[in-house]
C-alpha cells in the first residue's frame, strides 16, 4: 500500500537558487528526450537513455543535478506517452506531447535515492536533497512506511512543497463496522444520508470571490510585463491557493468521518462532466467537488477495508424508498410525499433508495427511516483532529 504526504518546504534564498536550477535543467532534458523521440521513426528507449548521458558530457551544468533526477525525465516522457495511447483509446482525440516552456514545468522527482528525512525536534525539520543540501520542511504529521519517492513542487504561489510518496507493508483486513450509508450529493446541502445526516454546502468560492474578484481587477490594471504584475500575479495565486486548500481541507475531514464511522457506503455514480455543461449550475457543481469528494472517500474506504459500491442514480429521486412507487416532483420540490404516508425531504428519500439499492435490496426491505439529523460544516469538519493526520 503506498501513502502519499504534502509538506511545506522552507528554503533559503541559496536553496532556492539551486532548486530552480534543477527545475529548468530537468525542462531541458525532458524537452531534449521529446525532440530526439520525435525524430524516431521506431520508438527506442535506450537511444533515449544513452542521450541523458550524452547531454551530461555536453552540458557540465547538469552535472550539478542528482543524475536519478534527471533519469526520471525518461519516465515522465513515457509515461505521458502511456497517457495520451490510454486517451485514444477511449475515443478521445490527442494530439502530440508538447516541448515545456518556463513557468509550465512545475515538478522534478527523486527516486529511490539522493533523499534523507532529519528530525530535529524542533517546529521545522530538515530534508537532505542531493545537490541541494538540507531544506528546512514542516512535517505536521508522521511518515508511516519506508519513502520510496519525493517529488520537489513549486507552485505559482511561490511556494515549494515535498510530496513524499511512501510504501507501508501491511494487510487490509476487512472492517469490523456493521453500519452501512447511502450518501446523496446536493448542492443546497452537500450530503445527505440515509441516517438522515445533513451537511450544509461549505460554498467556500462564494467566500473567497470577492477577494479574488479584487486582486484579479487589480491584476488587469498592472502594466504588462512589469515587476508590479509579477507581484499581483503570485497575490492572485495565493488566494486561489487558499480557496482550494480549504476545500480539500473540508473534503478530506468529511470523507475521513464516513469511512471511519461505517462498514458499507453506497454513492451515486454520477456524469459530472455532463452536469457541468448546464451554465446555471456549473459553478456550483465545480465548487462543490463531487469528483474529488468520491475520489477521497474511494480511496480512503480501500485502505480502511471498508465496501464501497457506486451506483446508477436513475429513479432515486423518484421512487418512494417505502413502498417503490414513482413520485413525480419538480426541481424546486423539496419534500417527497407518497399516497403511503410517507412524507421527507426529497434528498433523504434519495439517500435511503442510494443504499437500497447498493445493498441489493431495491425490491425487497426498505431501510428503517430514523428522526432526522442536522450536521452543520463546522461539527463535519470537527470530527477529525487538528492536523488532518488520518488523511
């Protein structure tokens, strides 16, 4: 099982120097392998690799990068390779790997060596990159398993960040929670469960749009190619920056609170890239981030040992989660109310028919319906401790 970490390094203007050197020779190589990939007629990757040396021989300047650093560009240009033959593949139209400009070359890796992690018991450790030397990095929560991999990110924010990549030797075992969910994802509310759970849609573009409407008009006034734009841009990045952080914060606690809180969820299997397409609704779906969310909740059930299963939303809305019958309503309908009594809010009846039909029993007992439950953002992000350690 391999675990992934986010850190924050905190170099010294020196260390940045050097960081930035690694990051525009790993462009040019990378940029050389594509030219010389393109010339082939017959793809050879050991023409490819033999180049990597050529090009040390020729230019001294990358011998001032850890060589596995410079290797790992071969991977990369593959890998993207693999990527565009998987596109095509699905019916998707692609076209060639493009040269990398500055400013569109973010990440250079360390594999398997040229890497060390120093404690020093103080609020910053330390992190040894070869040809680099000791960065300082903050580490808000502990590395399990052996670190196979640290890829160097410099953002446009300015900032460097160390995505540590780490294999942990340990079993899954099945998760001993007999508890089971279905989970409906809304817009007025972001969930709502078949345990009659609701979470309030954080909005959190909507918080963070005047501010960014703000800097972004002060951007637009800046006189091009000038120091002051240079500035306002990296302001700019640093408020989007923030907005995503928060919403990966939220998502990240919300996922961890379910995965730990049960043995079954059940969710939609839902065509996001279709949704998006209707232009009163799309800035609200993006915002909300059902992709990410099920991405996070997927992963993180794997891991726990919990079973997730997705499944088609066709009809849950419509159907009574009672007695199965079709309920026809509106949009602006909130409130399911069928001939047998049954009178809820639209989106828990959903929930309720999500895990029906997740567990098999679309036809058969329905789900016991509990009094309902209100959770607002706050207790939702509450449920894991500061620092995120579960993620």
């Amino acid at each position: 099982m391999k675990l992934t970490y986010k850190f924050r390094l905190y170099p010294t203007k020196d260390q940045e120097k050097k960081l930035l050197h690694a990051l525009d020779r790993c462009r040019f190589v990378y940029n050389k392998l594509l030219e010389e990939l393109n010339k082939q007629e017959k793809i050879d990757r050991k023409i490819l690799q033999h180049l990597i040396v050529e090009l040390k021989e020729k230019y001294k300047e990358l011998k001032e990068v850890y060589s596995k650093v410079l290797q790992y560009e071969h991977y990369r240009l593959f890998s993207n390779l693999r990527a565009l033959a998987r596109l095509k593949k699905n019916g998707k139209k692609v076209g060639k790997l493009r040269f990398k400009g500055k400013g569109w070359f973010k990440t250079f890796t360390y594999n398997q060596s040229g890497f060390k992690l120093i404690e020093t018991n103080k609020r910053l450790d330390l992190l040894h990159l070869s040809k680099i030397g000791n960065i300082k990095i903050r580490i808000h929560r502990a590395v399990k398993g052996k670190i196979k991999q640290i890829t160097i990110k410099h953002c446009s924010s300015k900032k460097w960040y160390a995505c540590i990549t780490a294999e942990v030797k340990e079993k899954i075992t099945k998760s001993s929670n007999s508890k089971k969910v279905g989970i409906d994802l809304g817009l007025i509310d972001f969930i709502y469960d078949s345990d009659g759970n609701k979470i309030k849609h954080p909005k959190i573009l909507d918080k963070s749009l005047k501010k960014l409407t703000k800097e972004q008009r002060r951007l637009s006034r800046k006189k091009k190619k000038s120091k002051n734009k240079k500035k306002q841009r990296i302001k700019v990045a640093r408020v989007y920056e923030r907005t995503v952080n928060q919403r990966n914060d939220f998502l990240h606690k919300l996922s961890r609170c379910y995965v730990k809180g049960y043995g079954f969820i059940a969710l939609e299997k839902l065509n996001i890239k279709g949704m998006v397409k209707n232009r009163y609704l799309s800035k609200s779906i993006i915002d909300a981030s059902w992709s990410k969310f099920i991405q996070l909740i997927q992963y993180k059930a794997e891991n726990a040992g919990v079973d997730i299963i997705k499944i088609d939303p066709k009809n849950t809305t419509i159907n009574c989660s009672n007695c199965k019958s079709k309920v026809y309503k509106k949009l602006y309908n909130r409130i399911h109310k069928c001939e047998c009594g049954l009178e809820i809010e639209r989106d828990y009846n959903s929930a309720i028919n999500i895990l029906n039909i997740g567990q098999g029993l679309s036809k058969f007992t329905p789900v016991k319906i509990e009094p309902l439950r209100e959770l607002t953002e706050v207790s939702a992000s509450s449920v894991v401790e500061a620092g995120s350690s579960l993620r």
